[in-house]
C-alpha cells in the first residue's frame, strides 16, 4: 500500500523564480538573515535560477556599496561559508532602491524597476515583498504598494507578501493590520512570518508524532503528566534592543508567537491533510482551547512575572534590567515570564503545559520536554532507594537541535540498581550536515506558496485573545501581581519554581 504521508512530502511545490524586493534593506535583519539565507540557497544549490534582490530603505546608498555592506556581513554569518566565486556571482541579482516609506513616487519608480527586470527575464514575472522594516511602517509601506500597483497579479504571475513579526501588539492592533493587509494582498498570498517554524525541530514535531507508531498512542492525558516549554536567552538589552523591549515584554515578544506556536504543534489533532490550512486549522482549534483564567485572582495564581538584577552570566558581571540603556527605571516590563497553561480538550484534559521565557538566563536554549506519568512504583518499591524519575521525551529547537528520551535502565553490577540513561539523536551527527537556517527553508516555501509554515489571520488574532486576557489580568486592579526578581545568571525567580512546586513539580534543567 502506499504512503499517503510521503507522497504529500515529494509533491510540495517547487519554488518559482521570482524577484525579492525587501523593503526595510538597511538593517540588520537583512544583513544577518534574510539575505546570508538567500546565498546559503543559492550555494546548495536550491535557488531557483534567475531570482533577483531589490532592497529598498530610505538610506542614499548605492547597488555597490549595498553589495559591499551585505558582503562584510555574509563573510561572518553565512552558514555555508563564504565563497568570492559564488558571492561574485550572487552580487549582480542584488540591487538598492532608496526611497521613504511613505513617498509614492518612490514605489512608482521601484514598480518602473521591477517592470524593467521583468523584461529582462522575457516577460511579467513573480514578485515576493518582504516587510523587514520596523512596525510603525508596516501600514504605510502596505497601502503604497497597492496604489502602485505592485500587488496585483499579473497574466498568471503571483505577488506576495511576507510580514514580519511582532504582527500587531495586542488584538485590536493586530485586526487592524490584517485589515490593511486583506484590503492590499489576498489572504492566500499573506505569508505571516514566526521564523520559529522555520526551525528543522519544529518541522519535525508532526513527524514525530504522527510517523511514529509509538507515540501516538501515548500522546495523550492517560500517559502524559505535564508538558515544558522553555526559551531561555543569555543576552538581555544589546544593541539598543532596550526601547523597543520595554514597551513588548516576554509575553508580547516570544510568548504571542513563538512559544504559542510550539505548543499548538504539541497540541494539536492530526490533520485530515499536510495542505497548508490543513495543518493551520488545527493549530488554531488548540489556540482556541486554551483556557482563560476568569478573574486576575486565578491569572495571578498561573503566572509568575519578573525582572533581573544584577549579576554574572558567562563569568562577566551585567546590570539588572531597570539598568539597561533605553530602560524605564521605574519600568514595570517583565523580562521573564512563567504560565501554567491548560488545553482544555479531550486529549489534554487535566495535563498542564508549563511555559517560561527569561533574559539573561545562564544559556541560550529552546527545549520542548514531554513528561510521562510514572508507571506504578509496586514492583520495585522493595528496593533500597527510590524509582528514579520517569520518562522525558525533550525536543530540542535550538542550538543543539534534535530529540532524547529518557529511559530508565538497570546499572550493571550484581544488585539490582536503576539510572536514567538518554538514546539521543542529534541533527548534525545523525545527517552529516547542520540543519539550514530557518529563514532559508520560509523563503523557499514562500517562493513556492506553501504557507504551512506561516500564521494565518484567525491564528494570530487567536494568540492575541489569550495573550490580552493575561495582560488585563495582570492590570485589573490597583495593586497587580508583585514584579519578581532573580538575579541575571540564574534560572529566574524563585516564585516560578513556587508555581511547578505547588503540583509537585520541577522545572527540567537545561
């Protein structure tokens, strides 16, 4: 019999030539992914032929010294190395377009220069937009390239358009922006980015789920405790990062999409399909599910928020958070977040999904860690000792990426004695080769409108509704929830070990 499975995986779309106009050129995002993805594709082999950059940001720079910035930067990031002979050949399909965000005459003429590339390749042709910009442009920049035209179809040429998160900062914000959005591209071709996604692990949590005999069987209350999901980040306000956090936080900034993300792959049903809404509408029934504390009582009992002080990460000595450049001092932004979330459907019933996120932690990991339940203790309750710890399924999306459970085995020797030992499978090791950066394997399925990996509208409004409703939680009354402290270098505030402790459990250490 055939494999209904695989032969959706070897019928995905190829990607189509196209040009890729990044509006937003200028800034790091650029530099340091979008474009450093786009050469590690062309190095391997996996850019179509004949697919042209357009930057355009409102800096007066030229097509040689934007080539020459994407260059030095390439030379430190690049995950496949730099080559002179490849990159030579890289430079000429890159060009810079200066012009203000809000100037229609500049999208005139970059619509003048993509109609000129066009016939250079023989005709019309694809184009896919990247909004890389900052936020506050993201409206602007959208209705410019509808009057000028740029987001019609033409004679069986797609335009698309890729939006950069954060994708609205609350719910009203975020319905106003799919408004503008819809009003400019259709919804098939809106690709809402979470580079997350985009990730070889967090790829694979179908796969593994719904490939493997194994465990979906087990995937389910009746033999899971408790699931973790953690981000944890080493670095805290660099790079001016510190203006724009404090108005975010951990739970608009990585919890809203990132983590929310993860969980729902944890989470969801199997879909009747690998198609892109096939998968999305799952995902978006466990967004739906997620139970919403009822008064800021019960928030406040689910979540733990706080900031770091002063300390020591990686042996060097780091102010705390209120001390960060572009920090308010009296700022009341958590750095650091910790939810006790609940699916509330058949198959999670009763099951708590843990969610933490924190600044200046010891490392910088994301780990997904599957809890199961015990199994019954009679059999070797006789024992000196006790039963080690269950088994731990642990999904790591980064920087090791790959996947271990735990097991418990007997040591050898004469007496009957238990340890947890890991099996462990590692990405690099086990294929030879590291996992492609996530931005690579997003633009490839943009270039080939396959949006399984992208946000719909109702996900994110969904995201938004459970995110606002722990914000206003945490707002309701005069005197909200106490701001926490942990000190930069440790793994966050001792009231967030409070909250695992109250069940009887522990934060896994990463």
């Amino acid at each position: 019999m055939s494999n209904p499975f695989r032969e959706e995986l070897v019928s995905q779309a190829r990607s189509e030539v196209c040009t890729v106009v990044i509006l937003g050129a200028t800034g790091d995002l650029t530099h340091r992914k979008l474009v450093p993805a786009l050469y590690n594709l062309a190095a391997e082999g996996e850019l179509p032929p004949g697919v042209k950059i357009v930057g355009m940001a409102r800096r007066d720079w030229s097509d040689e010294y934007f080539r020459d910035s994407l260059e030095s930067i390439n030379r430190e990031v690049s995950r496949s190395g730099h080559c002179e002979e490849l990159w030579g050949e890289f430079r000429e399909c890159v060009s810079y377009h200066c012009s203000e965000f809000q100037d229609a005459e500049g999208y005139r003429k970059l619509s003048e220069r993509l109609d000129e590339i066009d016939r250079e390749r023989g005709g019309a042709g694809n184009r896919l937009f990247y909004i890389a910009s900052a936020p506050g442009f993201f409206d602007d920049i959208l209705e410019h390239l509808g009057k000028a035209g740029l987001n019609a179809e033409r004679a069986g040429y797609w335009s698309r358009v890729i939006v950069e998160k954060p994708f609205g900062t609350d719910l009203p914000s975020a319905r106003h922006l799919n408004r503008i959005v819809n009003a400019t591209f259709q919804e098939r071709d809106t690709y809402r980015i979470d580079h997350y996604l985009g990730k070889e692990t967090a790829q694979n949590l179908m796969v593994l789920r719904f490939a493997n005999a194994i465990f979906e069987p087990i995937w389910n209350s009746r033999s899971i405790d408790s699931v973790q999901i953690t981000c944890a980040e080493h670095f805290g306000m660099e790079g001016g990062r510190g203006g724009y956090y404090d108005k975010a936080g951990a739970l608009r900034d990585m919890v809203q999409n990132h983590l929310l993300q993860l969980l729902s792959l944890v989470a969801m049903e199997p879909p009747t399909d690998l198609s892109a809404d096939g998968v999305r509408d799952e995902k978006v029934k466990v967004l739906r599910s997620l139970r919403q504390w009822e008064t800021p009582e019960l928030v406040a009992a689910n979540t733990v928020r706080a900031q770091y002080t002063a300390g020591h990460v990686n042996g060097k000595p780091v102010v705390g958070y209120r001390e960060e450049d572009r920090v308010d001092p009296e700022s009341m932004t958590e750095a650091y977040v910790a939810l006790r979330v609940m699916v509330d459907t058949w198959r999670w019933s009763g099951v708590p999904f843990y969610v933490r996120m924190g600044k200046r932690l010891p490392k910088k990991a994301t780990e997904i860690s599957v809890h199961f339940k015990d199994a019954p203790g009679v059999l070797f309750s006789a024992l000196p000792g006790r039963v080690p710890g269950g088994n731990v399924l642990v999904i790591r999306i980064q920087p090791d990426e790959g996947i271990s459970l735990r097991i418990i085995s007997k040591l050898p020797g004469a007496s009957l004695r238990m340890e947890p030992v890991k099996m462990d499978f590692h990405y690099a090791s086990s294929f030879g080769k590291s996992s492609p950066e996530a931005y690579e394997r997003l633009l490839l399925d943009a270039m080939a409108g396959d949006a399984t990996l992208f946000a719909r509208r109702d996900e994110v409004e969904e995201a938004w509704k459970f995110i606002d409703h722990l914000e206003r939680g945490w707002h309701a009354t005069e005197t909200p929830p106490k701001m926490a402290e942990y000190a930069a270098g440790s793994w966050g505030p001792v009231e967030s070990d409070a909250l695992m402790a109250s069940e009887g459990r522990t934060w896994r250490r990463l």
